[in-house]
C-alpha cells in the first residue's frame, strides 16, 4: 500500500489520464504529489529523464505519459508515434529501475491485443496473432513497454505493474477535429452541427464497429486500486466489459447535445478493429469495478467541451 506521504510521480499530470490520476490521489489525501510539465521536463531526453528521477528518486510512479491519436494520426506519423511512446516509456521505467522506485504503473491500450482476438479479450491473448494495421506502430510501443517492466521484475525483482484500459474519454480530453478518438470527435462534430442549424451529419465507417468505453474517473480509480493492491507480471484489462456499435454511440451523442439532424456514414473510410472487448473479470475478481455509466459520462465530458474552450481549440 502506498503511505499517503509517499512521493508519486504522475507522468503526463496535464493529459486526460494523468489529470484524473492526479485528482483520485488528491481525493484520497495522497499529500506528496510530483508532476512535470513537458516544458520543465522532456521524457523523450534520456539526460533530463535520468536527472529528474537522481534528484526527486520518488517512490511510486504512474506512467500516463503518451503521444497518442485517432485513426487519421496514426495512420500519417507510424515513425513518429513509435519513437516518441518507445522513447519516452524507456527512458521513464529505466530511470524508475536506477533510482529504486518502489513500484510503477505503466499504462498501455487495448490496442495492443491482436485484430482479430477472442471476444472479450483476455490479457493471455497478447502476441498470438497479428494486430491491427491502423495503429500498429502505437501498439508494439505500448507492447515494448509493457514487457520491459516484465521483464525487468523477471531479472531484477522490480515491482512494475501495466495496465490496459479500453477507449476513454472523460475531462481533458482532445476535441481536435482530424486528431482525437470517436468519442470526442463526435461530441465536437454534433455541437457544431447544432450550433450551425446542419440538417445531417456524415461520420465515419459504418457504424457497425463494436466499441467499448470507459470514463476516465473510473480508470485512475483502477489504476490507484491496482498500485496498492496487485503485483504481477502479466497485465490487467481495465474496461466496463459492455460494448456499444458506433452507431448507438454516434445516436447517444446527438441526444446528449441536443442534434436532430439525420446521421449519415461514409462507408468508404475505415472502420478500424471490427470488435474491441476487453475481458475486465481478472480486475473484477480482485475487487474492482466501474461505476459511471456511457449516458452519465457522455453528459458530463460534453459539460467538459463547454466549459473547456482551448480543449475545444486544439
């Protein structure tokens, strides 16, 4: 268990992830919270990295740090978010190692499992077939990060723990129109069909895609529980274990804003992974659950894009 005076290092405090770790660490009184902006200090430097944990040497880390996208970003810069997550997870989980971090949570994506895995996926499906070709550069990252904290409690007797959470959104999220995931893509794209009076609305796909979606209070939830509660090699899913087409998603969205227009689909761009389930029952098992359901969370992220201007921007 982490004493509640113990020095955490959220990497990524600014980014959805590490914002809401930040605010389930402050809910639970942790009183010793470490954070760097990217100006201060860049995780793809291994000099500063290894400079930063000589001087702060914390005792715990969460490692929400990513340069992450939607299908259009990963598909235009495959070198780029391979180097920069590679890079950056190394420098960060090396570091950790040297200066006798006690425990570190890695954050990984559901996108590591294989295109066509078991549904639901449970986590022994990593690496028994191929992934999915839209963000396979992003995937064999997380996967490298992952297994360097295995394999560093398998040679060293590290403590380092990764999890896997489905699709999120949530506060802080990325509301850039080409850029951001389908959630937040969608809230931005209905709001300004509705504020610019649009009869329709085209997306993406046909709607037929099976997604999961988990709100990002629940995860840092998870991944707090996780840190005082599991050790283990092998990763844990986070995830609700419901599935919903992007079609009832794209319908969710529209009601929660308010847009009565008619939802078109361009079938002639990419629907991604056909079905993306994460099996949650190992996490359930040792004692967590989610709690905030889609409509609830769709409500209070688009409460969120309102009242978050530049989110909206970027």
């Amino acid at each position: 268990m982490m004493q509640k005076d113990a020095k955490i290092y959220v990497a990524g405090h600014r980014g959805m992830v590490g914002s809401a770790i930040i605010r389930e660490l402050e809910k639970q009184e942790y009183t010793n919270i470490i954070t760097r902006t990217h100006k201060e200090l860049d995780l793809c430097r291994q000099a500063e990295v290894e400079a930063f944990f000589e001087e702060e040497k914390p005792d715990y880390v969460f490692l929400a740090a990513a340069k992450v996208g939607g299908i259009v970003a990963n598909q235009s810069a495959l070198a780029d978010f391979m180097y920069d997550n590679m890079i950056l997870e190394m420098n960060v989980i090396h570091s950790a190692w040297q200066n006798g971090c006690k425990k570190l949570l890695f954050l990984g994506s559901s996108c590591i499992y294989p295109r066509m895995a078991p549904q639901p996926m449970p986590e022994s499906c990593l690496l028994t077939s191929e992934l999915e070709k839209t963000n396979e550069a992003y995937a064999l990252a997380k996967i490298s990060g992952l297994k360097y904290c295995e394999y560093l409690n398998k040679q060293y007797g590290t403590d380092y723990i990764s999890a896997m959470p489905t699709n999120l959104y949530g506060p802080n999220d990325n509301y850039h129109p080409t850029h951001s995931h389908v959630l937040p893509a969608l809230i931005r794209r209905f709001h300004e069909a509705k504020e610019a009076g649009l009869k329709e609305v085209t997306c993406w796909g046909t709607g037929s895609v099976l997604r999961e979606f988990l709100y990002v209070d629940d995860l840092a939830e998870a991944c707090v529980f996780l840190m005082n509660h599991y050790s283990g090699n092998e990763t844990v899913n986070v995830g609700t274990g419901k599935e919903i087409t992007i079609k009832e998603l794209a319908e969710l969205v529209a009601k929660e804003i308010g847009f009565d227009g008619e939802i078109k689909w361009d079938t002639t761009k990419p629907d991604g992974t056909p079905r993306k389930l994460l099996d949650v029952s190992k996490l359930e098992r040792l004692g967590w659950k989610y709690h905030t359901e889609l409509e609830e969370g769709i409500r209070l992220s688009y409460e969120d894009f309102l009242h978050n201007p530049m989110r909206a921007e970027r």
